[in-house]
C-alpha cells in the first residue's frame, strides 16, 4: 500500500466495521523511538532554506523531509527552517 521509502511503510493497516458494515482501513499510530546522542549531526538553516531541499541535499530525496521532523520531534516541516541561524539535526541514517 505504501512505497518502501514511507514513514508508513512497516505499520500495520487495522480495520475497523461500523454499524452499517463498511469496514475501513486505517494506519495503526506510529511512535518514534528514543533519540540517541550521535545519530544526528547538525545543519544551521540560512535565509531561504526550504526543508525539501535540506533532505535533498544530506539524504538525497526530497521526500524524506519527515525523518529530519522524527529526529527533531517537530510535527511542523516550515517551522524548522522558519528561523535562519536554527540548527536542525540530521540523522545520517535517515531518521531515528
């Protein structure tokens, strides 16, 4: 259902039936393991910094912008390049 390159790909899919028996899929919640002191290094955000290209440039996939959000515990991708002079962290390995 989900490409491998997904923050949804290893989750489970439930289903749950209403009353009037539609079942419906649902992706079962996702926790993030604890971070661990040097699985990340850091980027200092400039003017302009959008987070599609941060990821880009250290992961090289624009769409992986959600593991940088997982190793910064941050539910907001603008918020982290929002302020020039921020230092985000970025795992090597992707995500947490």
């Amino acid at each position: 259902m989900f490409t491998s390159t997904s923050r949804y790909a290893n989750l489970e899919i439930a289903k749950y039936t209403t009353l009037d028996r539609r079942v419906i899929a649902y992706v079962r919640r996702r926790f993030l393991p604890p971070l661990i002191d040097g699985d990340f290094f850091e980027h200092e955000v400039i003017d302009g910094d959008r987070l599609d290209n941060v990821t880009a440039r250290y992961l090289g996939d624009p769409e992986q912008f959600w593991r940088v959000c997982d190793v910064n515990t941050d539910l907001q991708p603008d918020d982290l390049t929002a302020e020039p002079g921020r230092r985000i962290r970025i795992s090597p390995l992707g995500g947490v």
